[in-house]
C-alpha cells in the first residue's frame, strides 16, 4: 500500500472526499445564509431546522407516498421554500425597522421549535433513507473507489451553487438584488418591488437549504438534530469568507471542509475544533472575513 | 440592541432611585424568606442563573453587544471549580475563586477575538469560540467528557461555614449573588457604564470624544464573563456537579432568553427571567422536548410582541399610569 507523509493513500483520499462532501453542504448552507443576510440584515438561525426539515420531507414523501429522490429533490425545496415565505411574511417582516439582532433572537426561537417538535415525534435516533437505486456502487478511479452518491452530491452541490453566482452576478433579475443589496429604497423608488423581492430571496434561500437537506437524508441519517450543530460550524465559514462574496462562500465552504478532512487523517484531536481555530486565526489577520467587505 | 425609545432603558431602575431601593429591598426580603417555603435547592439553581442572566445582561443590557457564547464561560468557571475543589482538595472560596479568574481569563481572549467584529457578527464568533470550548471540554480529560465531574466536595467556607448544612449554603449563595448586583448596578451607574452605553448609542460618536471604544468594550467583556464564571462556580460547588450541559449552546441561548424575557437593559429583569424559565424548566421536566418548544415560543412571542421584557413593560405601564 502506497503512502504519502506517513499516512496510507486509501485513508487520505477517503478523507479528502468526505471533507470535499462535507465542504459541500458548507457551501450550500453558507450561499443561501449570505444571499438572505445581503438583502435582510438577517443572521437566518431558522437555517440548521430548515436543512433538517428537507431531510424530513425526502423522507416522508419516500415513506408514505412512495416518492423517490429526485421528486422529493424538486419537492421538498418548494414545500419549505413556501414555509419560508410565511414566516418571512408574517414574521421577519414585522422586525425590519428594528436593530438586526431581533432577526437573530426570533429565527434562534423558531428553529428551536421546530426542532422540538420533531425531536418529540421523532425521537433523536436518525431514520435511514434508501439511497436510490441508480447510485448503488461506485466508480473505481485507480487509485481509490467513489461511489457514485458521493460524487452526485459533488457535482451536484457545485451546479447549484455556480448557478446562484450567475444568477446573481451576471442577470438582470440578479442586478436587481444586488442593488436592493446597496440601496432597497432607492430600487424601490424605481418602481421595483422590494418587499416582495425580499420575501422571494428568504424563500430561495431557505429552499437552498433543504435542497442540501434532500442531498443529505442518503447520507447522513434523518435526524432532528442533524441541523443544529452543522449550523454553528456554518456560521464559522460565513465568519471566515465573509459575507461580500458569493463566490467567496462557495470557495470558503469547500476549502474549509477539505481542510477539516485532512486534520482528521493528520491530528485526528482537533477535527473538530479546526474550522473555529482558522476563524480565530482570520479575525486577528483580516477581521472582515478573507472576501468580505468592512461594513 | 434594547429599543432606545423605551422607558426602561432611559431609566433603566425603573423610575427613581427610591423605586429602585424598594424594589431590592422587596427582591431581598423574598430571597432571605424564601427558602422556608420554596425547597432550597431549587432557589439556589435561580440564584445562580440570576447571576449569570445578570453578568449577560451587563453586556447586552447596557453594551449592546450580545454574545450568543456565554455558556463557555459558566461551563468553564463549573469545571475549573469542580476540579480545584475535588482533585487539589481546595477549600470552596478558592476553588470558587479561581473558576472565576479561569472564566475571566477566557473572557480575555475570547473578547480580544470577538470585538474585533460588531453586531450579528459579534454574536457569530461568540457562538462560534463557545462551540470551540465545548468540543474542548469534551475532549480533555480533566472534565471527564460526558460523565462530567462528580461529587465535588463542598467542604468548608474559611474554614468555619460548613457548607454541606443546606441552610448554610442557600445564604453563602444568596450573599454571593447580592455582592455580585451590587457590583454590577455600581458599575452600570459609574462613568464607566455611562461610557459603556455611549459606545452602545453610538460608536463613532463616543470614539470621536476620544474613548477607546475597543477597550471599554473588551473590559466590560471580561467583567461579563468572570461574573458568568462565578455563577457556574458556584453552581457547581452546589449541586457538586459540573458538566457539559453547562457548555453547551443551549445554555447559552437560555440565558439570552432569561434576559430577552425578564427585559433587556432592566437591572431586575434578568432575575425575574431566570425565575421564570428555572420555574419551568422545574415543572416542565415531565413533558421532554415540550420544554425546547416552549422556550422557543416564548423566545418568537418575547421578539414580535413583547420586547421590552417583563420588567420593561411594567415599568412603562408604572411610567405611563403615573404621567
């Protein structure tokens, strides 16, 4: 067996595809924090249950209407999505005229709940979801084995989130938002429609979460709490990448979870603490993030 | 962070410093009488909660920052407490003593670290550096990871108050506390915290005037987190116990949440918070997960409806009623 500074080939790059799975989902979850936080000034804390709930639905529409994955991939990010909308528009929007950390307490409040009642009817042991059939076994690339989930959801992760960037940065509909971004009652004044802009963006980036949500359920098991830890660690990469770019996100979300597989194969000890450490370290070097803009 | 317009951050003691007086006294007169109705050890849990509540609230009371981390400094003050006491056999001041100055210490450099960012970001990296010390608490081996550390002995205060009587340890705890409000209404009435909310008003004004806005923060950042480290201190030489419950992120949004409830910016609030949510927490036990529900309910109703807190609102309708 091959070894590169000591440690067997196989382990590293089983490592580094996890890491790359992990740093996927950071992007994802990273992406949809930073387009709700450019146009609402809204940390989402919603976001971790959110994820969860996309999980969920997968799983419910699997269980007991028998559809598949790939429905479940297109459904379950409208169904939340629409969520998002009501506590956007019943909710959130009440809160706008005041300081921004109100947003923070109530989506902490919200995500709470809804954790709560799932754990209650769910309990806190995962429920597996059968990966579908076309991605049984695995690409054998010579020098390791990939199965082909794991690669689906690579490549998956990154059209979604290259398609955001374009959308965003390089449409008219994207113009918009970004100068929304800038000024919403200037836009506003151009006869635009902010709040329903705003009530849109909450839902498309809510619906980005329970699409990694979706993509999650085969992987990891279908939990209730499966959101609220990843959701800590996700606000360590928004720190990191700042919330200026959107390309930034998408990179610091990859990067990041690329580096967090290597510490497990290198110094196992500190796998989880890695990600907060490289937050430490930015602050002192650049406290605006390493894309990010001073506000 | 607290609404500026509302009556209880304009006079945060409520009306006058005669209410006020009133209030504390009434506050202190329940507090010395309790315990003969109200089982001991449960009003030590709020004493201790209070406190922290207390400590979390000079921050984002009077501050405005807030910090989304504070469990790492009430977890790390039980467990560095717990250990001086049971493992080097330190008598129970000491071993409260130096939880303290460990939490304050970490408040030092965590502060250092989160100052350099304001508002949503702010409470991100607090978050963020109290999950650190979670996984760090879970992993070294002085805390015994999951199990905790247990059977803390209690031991003797000077070496003259035997702490194991029950009665004994309600006043040393009620005293602790005491000492600790008084510390920090001092501190919020000093020029120090007349600066403090300057800053929170506004920064670049008070930077302008030629403060260190960073300093002043940072200070009352530590002041914050080495009270919080006494609150777990003690809770841990209490209930002989420190464990990662402490730690965790959940404790941390309790204590957001006895605040929020009680009234942010309010020097009674917190304790009335804390009072309310213990109290609950107590009763609820039966219902499991009900009780994140309901904190959760009350967390969205304190936001949309009710912002000014319990203190607050009473304050304002005392405010209004006698305009």
């Amino acid at each position: 067996m091959t070894e590169i500074f000591g440690v067997p080939t196989q382990a590293l790059f089983g490592q580094l595809l996890i890491g790359l799975i992990n740093g996927a989902f950071y992007a994802m979850l990273s992406l949809g924090l930073a387009v709700i936080f450019g146009l609402l000034n809204i940390i989402n804390f919603t976001h971790g249950a959110l994820y969860m709930m996309g999980a969920f639905c997968a799983w419910f529409l699997l269980q007991y209407l028998g559809v598949g994955y790939w429905w479940a991939l297109l459904i379950a990010p409208l169904a939340v999505g629409a969520i998002g909308v009501v506590i956007e528009r019943t909710m959130l929007a009440r809160l706008y005229q005041l300081d921004h950390l109100y947003g923070l307490l109530l989506t902490f409040g919200l995500a709470l709940i809804i954790q709560g009642v799932f754990t209650n009817y769910f309990g806190s042991s995962g429920l597996p979801y059968q990966l579908p059939q076309e991605f049984s076994g695995a690409f054998n690339l010579g020098f390791m084995f990939l199965p082909k989930y794991r690669a689906w959801v690579i490549v998956a992760s990154l059209i979604i989130c290259l398609s955001t960037w374009y959308v965003i940065e390089r449409t008219k509909l994207g113009s918009y938002l970004r100068a929304a971004t800038e000024n919403a009652a200037l836009v506003q004044a151009f006869g635009i429609n902010v709040p329903r802009m705003i009530t849109l963006t909450y839902g498309f980036g809510v619906a980005l979460a329970a699409f990694a949500g979706v993509m999650a359920a085969p992987i990891y098991q279908v939990n209730p709490q499966m959101g609220a830890n990843l959701i800590i660690v996700v606000f360590a990469v928004v720190v990191i990448g700042g919330m200026g770019s959107i390309l930034g996100s998408i990179i610091t979300g990859f990067g990041l979870g690329v580096i967090e597989g290597l510490t497990k194969v290198f110094y196992p000890e500190a796998s989880n603490t890695v990600i907060f450490i490289i937050m430490a370290i930015v602050l002192l070097i650049k406290p605006a993030g390493l894309f990010g803009r001073a506000r | 962070m607290a609404d500026p317009t509302s009556p209880a951050v304009r006079a945060p003691f409520g009306e006058t410093e005669r209410t006020t007086a009133i209030a504390f006294a009434v506050m202190l007169v329940l507090f010395v009488v309790a315990p003969v109705v109200v089982y001991p050890v449960f009003l030590m849990n709020v004493l201790c909660m209070a406190l922290f509540a207390c400590a979390f609230n000079l921050l984002i009371g009077f501050g405005g920052l807030l910090s989304f981390g504070h469990a790492m400094f009430l977890g790390m003050g039980g467990f560095v407490s717990a250990h001086a006491a049971r493992i080097w056999g330190m008598p129970p001041e000491a071993a409260i003593a130096l939880g303290t100055a460990a939490s304050a210490v970490l408040g030092l450099f965590t502060g250092l670290l989160a100052i350099r960012r304001q508002g949503i970001y702010f409470a991100m990296i607090t978050l963020a550096l109290a999950q650190m010390v979670y996984f760090f608490c879970l992993q070294a081996p002085f805390t015994h990871g999951e199990d905790g550390i247990q059977s803390v002995p209690r031991g003797k205060l000077f070496a003259v108050l035997d702490l194991n009587n029950i009665w004994v340890l309600y006043y040393v705890v009620l005293a602790i506390f005491l000492g600790a409000f008084l510390l920090i209404y001092r501190t919020v009435h000093s020029p120090f915290g007349q600066v403090l909310k300057a800053i929170r008003e506004n920064e670049p004004r008070a930077i302008s005037l030629g403060y260190d806005a960073d300093r002043y923060k940072l200070l009352a950042f530590v002041l914050s987190a080495a009270l919080s480290g006494l609150a777990g201190a003690t809770k841990a030489i209490v209930f002989q116990l420190a464990s990662l419950t402490d730690v965790h992120w959940t404790m941390s949004g309790e204590v957001v949440l006895m605040t929020l409830l009680g009234g942010m910016g309010t020097i009674f609030g917190p304790v009335v918070g804390a009072l309310v949510i213990v109290g609950l927490q107590n009763y609820l036990a039966a219902f499991g997960q009900w009780v994140t529900v309901i904190t959760g309910v009350i967390f969205v109703v304190c936001v949309l409806a009710f912002r000014r807190g319990i203190v607050g609102e009473l304050a304002a309708w005392w405010a209004k009623r006698r305009a």
